[in-house]
C-alpha cells in the first residue's frame, strides 16, 4: 500500500506542465502580440508544396511528431540515472525554456513569410551570424537524419529480427526520401495521424501503467544529490543528456515547416507552445517508468551496467519496459510509438535542410528537379555518417542540439527587445543554456576534457561575456532614439 503514495511528485509535475500550457502560455503569446489580422504565409503565398493550409490538429500532430524523436524516450532514460532532479529539469526547462523558445520562433518564422531557422537568426543577429548558423544548422540536420535511421533500423530489428538492420535502414532510407521530395501534404501530412496515434496510445499505456502498478517513483523531497553512476555532474551534463523533453535547439529548425501551414496566428500557441509541454509530459513518463520499472534509479543503473558497451542501452530498457507492462499486443503498439517518434523527426530533419540550403541559395523548390538536387548530397552525406558508431553519433547529437537553442533564445530576446517587449522571457533561458553548452564543451568526455572547475569558470565568464554585449548593444539603440528625440 505505501508505494501508492509514492507518485505525488510526478503527479504535480503532470500537473504543473498542463497549467504551464494554460497559464505561462498564454502569457508569452500575449507578450508576442499574435493577431489573427496578419495574413500567414500559407494564406498569403501557397504553393501546393510547402506553403500548405492545413488545419491547426493536423499541424499540431505534425509538429509534435517533428520535435518528439528519440530525445523524449531515449534522453530521458539515460537522464534520469542522475536522479529527481531530472523532474525539475523537465517541468521548469520544458515550461521556461522549450516550449517559449518553440513558440517564438515559431511565430518569428510566420512574421518572415515563413523563412527558415537561418533567416531568421541572420535578420535578428547579422549576416555573419546567420552564414555561421546556416551551415551548423544543416549539419546538425543531417546528423539528426542519419542518428534517426540508425536508431529505428535497430529498434524494428528487435521487434522483426527476421529483416536484418541494413535492409530496415534502407526502407527508412528510402521512405526518408520520399518524404523529402513529396509536397508535405501527400506523405508527411497523411502518414503522421497514423505515427500519432501509436506515440501517443504508447505515452498512455505506459502512464496508465506507471499508476496501477504502484510505481516506486522517487520524490524530490527525498533529496536531488547527483545519482549517476559514473558520477558526472549534474550541471552541464544532465541538461545535455534531457534535451528534447525541456528544450531543444532542433525544434526550431522544425517550426518554420508548420508556421508555412498555419492559417492563422492564434493557431501558433497549440502548435507551437502546445506540442513542447505534450513532448515534456512524454519525457516525464519516460524518466518516470525508467526509475521505477527495476524498483529504482539504482536499480536501472546496474541493469545498464551488464548491457554490452556496443548495444543501444535505451531501446533495450524500453523494449523490457513494454513487454512487461503492456503485454505482447500493448508491448506492440508502444514499440511502434517509440519508432514513429525518431522517423517523423529524421524525416522533417531532413526535409528541413533541403529546405534550408533551398533558401539560402535562392534556389526555388516547386520543381521536383530541383528538389532532387539539393536532396542528393544531403542523402550521400546522411549515408556516410550511418558509418559512425550511434553512441558517438548520439553525444556530439545531443550538444549540438542544445548549441542551436542558444542562437535561437538570443534571436528571439534581440527581438524582443527591438519590438520593446518583455524579452526576459527568452533572455533567462539564453543566459542559462549560453553557460550549460559552453561549460559541456570543456568539460566533457568528447570535449576538451578540461578540469569540471575550470570548465564551469570559462562557461560562467562566456555568459557575462554574452550578457554585456547584449546590455551594450541595448545602451547604443537607447542612445541613438535620445538623440533623435532631441533632434525632433
């Protein structure tokens, strides 16, 4: 009987992300200023391939299917492993920071026609900027491509071993291309209600699953102190490890797909807002299914401990998971969830860079000619990193990741503060994740491998650094409109 009682917390934090959507949501949107009365680039410039109206459910499976890869399922997992704090991090990341940085960039796509991430971090941050962005974000996306190949070709070999994982990789493969050539409503847009349903019928099996099995889930009042095994510290490395269930830097590759759909800007807080917190409540089960499934977080860490160094630690804890608690047909089902989640990202990911190098080159995409020519090279390249380990693949996946958000939150605050709005908002999450990925990159193992100390320094004075640019930029703007009042 007393396990029962065991689940306040992660009851609350369901909760607290529901009345964050309600509440914190609806006042970034105020704060934005969405109006039904700006025409959306769907509206204004369709073109049957890219700039398509659809309705805002339909866009909001999309987008949520986008953004939910392995991160939600796979990051949570490993995430956990350092404690209850990942509880924190996932209600105040996924409230604060995603799901604010999703929206406004959303929106900031919708006000520029619909340009894509580098667009419009160039018009909010510079040229240069916007060069360097351009070229980290396609690799980025590419890297996501061929990080979620791998990871269903391996997945749909557990649950059909009969189909080896090379040919599994080259049915993703191929689907992949379709999905990047195809106008986004004949393939994306009718496939992606199917992937939904599966993700989100496997979230609710295994929450369903988590409350009548009395799930031992550890309390934040029993303390947060760092629990991973191999003693990394929480701060960078567990804010790097849960990603797309708090915030994520890919999200904002993928908003500029749906902001081309929209038919209006009211729509932008479901899509947007709404599709970050429904991904952290996903991360949320995940994190707590993983912690409580073998009795403990400890009791998870050691089962990973005897896995061999070489498998996919994740898939096998969660293939376990809903075996045991679903049954062969629930078990099934949620396996599929799992896999719909990684292929409706590596698809828009990569439909996202052909898009993105498309703008930047000027290069016009209604063609299906031209389309294959700039999709080629994207597929050669996804093919030679499918080469690459997936834990290797994974790790410089997961910073990278993050790296992107920081652009993205000082894009959204620069904005802000132009339109002389409430840019705290974005600015408190770009200081944060400003220091979280400068502090990553020294310390960690595929990093600098500086000492932590001197890391968290170098990390805290990169921030500062950050904080007095923007502060100076702002005392310049506030110079240069005195001097025209007094001129007037």
């Amino acid at each position: 009987m007393q396990n029962k009682f065991i689940m306040i917390s992660f009851t609350a934090a369901i909760i607290l992300l529901v009345l964050g959507y309600v509440l914190y949501g609806a006042f970034v949107e105020k704060v934005f200023g969405a109006d039904n009365k700006i025409k959306t680039p769907a509206i204004a410039t369709p073109d049957g391939v890219d700039y398509v109206p659809m309705s805002w459910w339909r866009i909001f499976l999309i987008q949520f299917l986008n953004i939910a890869g392995l991160g939600p399922i796979f990051g949570a997992i490993m995430g956990i492993m350092y404690g209850p704090a990942a509880f924190l991090w996932i209600v105040i990341g996924s409230i604060f920071g995603g799901a604010v940085h999703d929206y406004i960039s959303g929106m900031l796509s919708i006000r520029q026609k619909g340009a894509s991430f580098p667009e419009i971090i160039g018009t909010q941050l510079g040229v240069r900027v916007k060069q360097f962005v351009g070229i980290f974000t396609i690799l980025l996306l590419i890297l996501v491509g061929a990080v979620f190949v791998s990871g269903p070709a391996g997945i749909l070999n557990s649950i059909f071993s009969n189909i080896s994982i090379l040919w599994w990789s080259v049915i993703v493969f191929v689907y992949y291309l379709l999905a990047t050539l195809l106008p986004i409503d004949k393939l994306i847009g009718r496939l992606y209600p199917i992937f939904g349903f599966c993700l989100l019928v496997m979230a609710g099996g295994i929450l369903i699953a988590i409350y009548t099995n009395s799930a031992p889930i550890p309390e934040i009042w029993n303390g947060i102190a760092n629990q991973e095994p191999k003693k990394l510290p929480i701060f960078p490395m567990m804010f790097i490890s849960i990603a797309c269930g708090a915030i994520s830097g890919f999200h904002a590759t993928q908003s500029p797909l749906m902001a081309r759909c929209v038919k209006d800007e009211k729509t932008g807080r479901r899509v947007f807002y709404g599709a970050m917190i429904v991904e952290g409540i996903i991360t949320l089960i995940w994190a707590a299914a993983g912690s409580s499934f073998y009795g403990s977080i400890q009791g998870l860490q050691e089962y990973v401990a005897t896995l061999p160094p070489t498998a996919n630690k994740a898939a096998i804890v969660v293939k376990a998971i809903s075996d045991n608690w679903l049954g062969v047909f629930g078990s099934f089902i949620a396996m599929l969830g799992v896999v719909a989640a990684p292929i409706t990202s590596g698809d828009t990911a990569l439909r996202s860079a052909r898009l993105t190098i498309a703008d930047f080159l000027k290069f016009d995409q209604k063609p299906i000619k031209n389309r294959l020519i700039v999709s080629i090279p994207i597929f050669l390249a996804t093919f030679i990193l499918l080469q690459i380990n997936f834990d290797i693949l994974w790790r410089y996946l997961a910073w990278s990741n993050q790296t992107l958000s920081v652009f993205t939150l000082w894009a959204c605050t620069v904005y802000l503060r132009k339109e002389n709005k409430n840019y705290f908002i974005t600015l408190i999450p770009a200081l944060f994740m400003t220091c979280v990925c400068t502090t990553y990159i020294f310390y960690a193992p595929e990093g600098l491998r500086l000492p932590y100390n001197i890391s968290v320094i170098i990390g805290l004075v990169t921030t500062i650094i950050f904080l007095s640019i923007f502060t100076l930029k702002k005392s310049e703007k506030l110079k240069v409109i005195m001097e025209k009042v007094r001129g007037m």
